[in-house]
C-alpha cells in the first residue's frame, strides 16, 4: 500500500505553520502558540476500501472545527483517534479529557476543538455512509474514551494495521473493510455475535500485545505469566489459551528468547561470547541454551556465529508464530 504524505519540513521554518495550515483546510482550523523556529510536522494517510487511516506526528496545537467548517465541508466521517499524550477539549457537548494511549470517537459532522502537546497520533477515518451500521454504537461514543479492556484492544488492532499495511495487497483490501467493521462492533458494542465475528481478530490483536510486552521484558529474569497477565490486561486463563497453539506461556518466552539470540550472533556487530549471550537472555547456563537452540533452529550456536564470520548464507528464522493460526494480519483477513 503506498501512501500519501506530507511534512513540514520540505518548506523553510517561517512557512511550516502556514503549509500545516494549508494541508488541513475547510477540515480543521489549526492554532498555537506563537512557534518558535519553525513548526515540524508530518502526515502519513492511507486511503483504504471505504475508509482511511493517517497517522500523524505534530507539535502541540489546538485543532477546531467549527459550525462554520461543518458547513463548508460536510463530510461526517467519524474517526477513531488513538495518541500518546492526553487530549482535552470539546467533542460536540461532550468535554474531552482523553487518557493516553486510549482511543476515543469523534465525528466530524459536529464542533470540536482539541488541545494536545506534542504527538504521535493515529486517526481511524469511518465513513458514514460505509459504515451506516455502526451509527447508532458510534454516535452514542461522541467524545468518549473507549477505556475498556476492548476499547484499549480496538486502539492495538488500529497500531497492528498501521505496521502492517505494506504486507498488505489491493486483493486484501475488501476482506480488510470487513474486518475492521467487525472489530469496531466487538469493541464498541460489544455482545456475543459481535465477538464471535471479530474473534480471530481479538485474538490476532491481543498477541500483537504479548509479543510486544514479551519483547520489553525478553531480558528480565521475572517475565513469566504473572508479568504478562500484569502488562497486557488479561486472566492466566485468558493468557494461556491464548498460547496454547504456541505450547504455552514458557514455551512461548522461550521462543522469543531464541529468536534474539538467533540475531545477536548473526548481527558482526556483537562481540559478545555464547555464554554472554544465553545469560543475557536467561538461560541457566550455555549447555542448556545450546540444547534449546538446536532444538529450535537444527544447528549450533557456534554454527551460526561461524557461518556469519565466514560469509556462509543461512535462511533467518522469520520470527512468526508458526504453530497459531494467525500468524500475521494477512492470514487473519482470509476469513472475512
């Protein structure tokens, strides 16, 4: 998918506020304070099949649309806005004071201003008349933080998109719309069918979060069951069904683990010796980890480390999750 961007920093610092500005007339009025040395900014959309995602990195800035702006374009797309700091201001006659890292609902077919500092935010665009099934749940959210369990796990699903359009093909992208329909209902309407259609995508969505909380704590000798359950939001029942496939929980950091270590003796880069390398990564001892990388990998640590010095290709482990049955966004869209 190629999309479309625009920055700031193609124009001298004096006119980067005045091109932001520009970029985003009859949509929103931007201001603030006075800047000084310029104003950086960058906007990245994609335009999908029948709705849209951006995602954009800004100095702070108050945004307003107002009745005037309704008026002179009357485009009603809701959008679904996930940043990193909080947001406060006024979604129609609702107060905004969002949370980070939450995602919250707005409308584009009502006033709004919004105040946040410096950001990286992504936008979720929903047009009405693509999705006329959602009004009555979306409506309903106008200016709210979806700050639940699912709400948060719908802002993950939105980030797991954004790194993964590139893999994705213009064959994918009604499979895709699909999709998203499914998740937004699961999430901001919750029931039973609604579930049961976007499970594979909850499930996709809340193994994005472990594999990423994993990663944070890959090095720390604590990370086991309790830690995850603790960082991603979830039951021990929840995180071991979820693993399952995957031969569970310690199975599972253990794979990741592996999968490190694969790329630390590959990287030239490293000096760092065999036993520096499994203890880094928790291994009790070398024999141990030796054991448990030939097991994975079919050679030897020493292998792999000879094979890079001396120029001999190996096929990388691709880092997937073979046994799951979603391994990647893409084979997830098959069902839909």
């Amino acid at each position: 998918m190629t999309p479309v961007r625009f920055s700031t920093r193609d124009h001298a610092p004096r006119h980067q506020f005045d091109a932001w500005i520009g970029w985003f007339d009859s949509v929103f009025d931007v201001a603030i304070d006075e800047p000084a040395g310029g104003f950086e900014a960058e906007s990245t959309t994609w335009s999908l099949d029948g709705f849209g995602l951006s995602i954009v990195d800004a100095p702070s800035l108050r945004a307003l649309r107002s009745k005037t702006l309704v008026r002179r374009n009357p485009v009603d797309h809701w959008v679904i806005t996930l940043g990193q700091h909080r947001t406060t201001g006024q979604g129609g006659d609702v107060t905004l004071d969002i949370p980070a890292r939450v995602p919250f609902v707005v409308s584009l077919g009502r006033e709004m201003i919004s105040d946040r500092a410096r950001d990286t935010r992504l936008q979720l665009y929903l047009p009405r008349d693509t999705f006329s099934e959602l009004a009555p749940a979306l409506d309903a959210m106008q200016g709210q933080a979806l700050d639940t369990a699912l709400g948060k796990l719908l802002g993950e699903y939105i980030a797991l998109l954004q790194r993964n359009l590139t893999e994705l093909a213009p064959e994918d992208l009604p499979r895709l719309t699909n999709a998203m329909r499914s998740m937004v209902f699961a999430c901001v309407a919750p029931s039973a069918d609604h579930a049961a259609r976007a499970a594979s995508l909850i499930d996709l969505s809340r193994r994005e979060k472990v594999r990423r909380a994993v990663e944070r704590h890959l090095h720390a000798t604590s990370l086991g069951p309790d830690t995850l359950c603790r960082e991603v939001g979830m039951s021990r029942t929840q995180l071991y069904r979820l693993l399952n496939d995957d031969g569970g929980v310690a199975r599972y950091i253990q794979r990741r683990r592996l999968l490190q270590a694969y790329a630390d003796l590959s990287n030239p880069a490293n000096s760092r010796s065999i036993t520096e390398i499994a203890d880094a990564l928790c291994f009790p001892d070398a024999s141990s980890f030796s054991r448990a990388f030939k097991h994975e990998f079919g050679m030897t640590p020493r292998d792999v480390r000879a094979a890079w010095v001396t120029g001999q290709q190996l096929t990388p482990p691709n880092g997937r999750d073979d046994v799951a049955p979603y391994a990647t966004l893409r084979e997830c869209l098959r069902d839909f």
